[in-house]
C-alpha cells in the first residue's frame, strides 16, 4: 500500500482509517510511505507479485497509471485505489466509479472486482483516464451576452473607431448601469444564478472522428470534449457557436487548428493545459484495470 505524502497532509484521519482497514483484513500488508510524490512510480515498480494499492488524489492515480504504462504493465494489474483529498482533486475519481469515503473505498480495495476500462492515447503517448476538453487560444473571442455576428466580427477584425457622440452616450449608459449594480448589491444578496455568466470563447478547429470531419474552422465551436465511452470508443461532443451539439463516436479523434489550441485532460487532476497544433486520440480498449465496487 501506497500513500501519497499529499493525502497524508490533507485528510490524515481518512489516511489512518483506510490502513486500519485494510491492515485488519490483509494481515501481510506492506506499507509505504513515501516523502515525495515522484518515489511514487518507485515504489510501485518494486510491488513483485503483490496487488497495488494506492491511497491519494487524481494526480497520485494518474502518476501511477502513467507508470504502469511506461512499464507495459498496466494491462496485468489490477490497481486499487483508495480517493483522498477534497471534492475537486478526487472528482476523477469518482467518475470512474470509486467511493469517496474511506471505509467503502477500502472494503471495496477488500471485496471489489477488477473492471477493464478503455483508455484514451495520443500521438505523443500521453494517456487520458477521464476526459479532455479544448481551452481556447490566447487572443480568442469572449462571445458572452454578444450576437454572433458582433463576436465572430471581433475576432476575425478590428472594431472600427466609434464617433464621439456614441463614446458619449456609452459613458452616460456606464455610469448609470454601474449605479444600478451599486444599488442592486445592497438589496439583493448575490446567488449563483445572479452571478454573471461564464465567458465563452469562440475556437476555430478541425476535428476529425475516424477520418470523417465533424468540425472545421469555417464553423468556429465554443467548446469540443473527448472521453473514453466504452466498447472500445470515444464520444467526441463539438459545441458549435450558436446551435445543437454534434455528439458522434469513434476509435480515432484528430483536433487542429493552424494557430494551435489548448486543451486540459483529466482536468480536475490539477494539470496546466496543453498546447498543440494538432493531436490525435485513440481508444485502446480494455487497456487497464481497476478495482472497483461489486455490481
């Protein structure tokens, strides 16, 4: 058993439950407390005939996946996992199936099956265990609370000088609605529906599934995902600007854009975005194994 230093910080009770747990029932248990995050891969890589058991965050599942990997390994071990940390540096792994607290996830480390999943690759052998989803470039469009042809006309051209008596009347229309706001934050409390509306971002991309294009840069999309679906395919999901998503699935996912894009895999895992002018994705299936529980 493994444990991350950063889940001993953060949750050292959760830690302490887990190992009483499992060192009841698993008399022979090895425990292994490393001092930094990097002896992770280490350590697993001395496991011998013994089943890994993990206890940490996304970002401590991912390095320990990464490794089984790199070590051609990963399809003959089944991992198990017991989720520590707060909401957002486990919600991968709640996705995949895994109680949060940790005397179901470590009775399911105990009682659990071992669940084949896909697993998402690309062309520069980086692995994806949840999803990605595309960040648009520096200097794209925010397209919040403006009509499409006034953002796709601000990222394609310079706006033109407005005349004075305009700029006029845009100050005087400033100053009241900044008034207004003034005199609405003391009445009324703020609530999340009142809060302003995310800005999104207006991305010129090409995105290919199987070689049939499902987006090009003449279609500018807001947002594009791409997650493992199981049976062997992803589910690509292009959010065009204005319009109903296109959800199709695929064994193969291409993504480009000629000035490059941004995307963030396995984003609740804590890791900056990526950048590319183009990547592709492909579904290995049934590529790992994890314990999870039964039924």
């Amino acid at each position: 058993m493994v444990v991350d230093p950063v889940a001993r910080l953060t949750d050292a009770e959760s830690v302490r439950i887990a190992r009483d747990v499992l060192r009841a029932a698993t008399p022979g248990l090895k425990l292994c407390l490393p001092d930094d995050p990097a002896q992770t891969p280490r350590l697993l890589a001395r496991r011998g005939g013994r089943r890994p058991v993990l206890i940490g965050n996304d970002r401590a599942l991912l390095r320990a996946v990464r490794h089984l990997y790199g070590e051609r390994a990963l399809g003959e071990t089944a991992l198990s996992v017991v989720p520590v940390g707060n909401g957002p540096s486990v919600a991968l792994a709640r996705s995949l199936g895994l109680p949060l607290d940790a005397v179901s996830a470590a009775r399911t480390v105990l009682r659990g099956n071992p669940r084949a999943l896909d697993l998402l690759v690309d062309d520069e052998d980086g692995i994806v265990l949840g999803g990605l989803r595309t960040e648009g470039a520096e200097g794209s469009a925010g397209v919040a609370g403006v009509s499409s042809a006034d953002s796709l006309r601000r990222a394609d051209e310079p706006p033109a000088a407005d005349p004075p008596w305009r700029r006029m009347c845009q100050a005087l229309a400033r100053t009241v609605l900044s008034r207004t706001q003034r005199e609405e934050q003391h009445a009324v409390p703020v609530t999340p529906a009142s809060r302003t509306p995310q800005v999104r971002t207006v991305q010129r991309l090409r995105v290919e599934a199987d070689g049939a294009v499902v987006a090009g840069p003449d279609r500018p999309v807001t947002d594009v995902t791409v997650r493992a679906a199981g049976a062997g395919l992803a589910e690509v999901s292009v959010q065009p600007f204005g319009g109903a998503p296109v959800r199709v699935r695929a064994r193969s996912v291409t993504v480009s854009a000629p000035e490059g894009f941004r995307y963030r895999a396995d984003a609740d895992a804590g890791d900056s975005a990526a950048s590319a002018e183009s990547r592709t994705w492909t579904v290995l299936p049934r590529a790992w194994h994890l314990v999870l529980p039964p039924g």
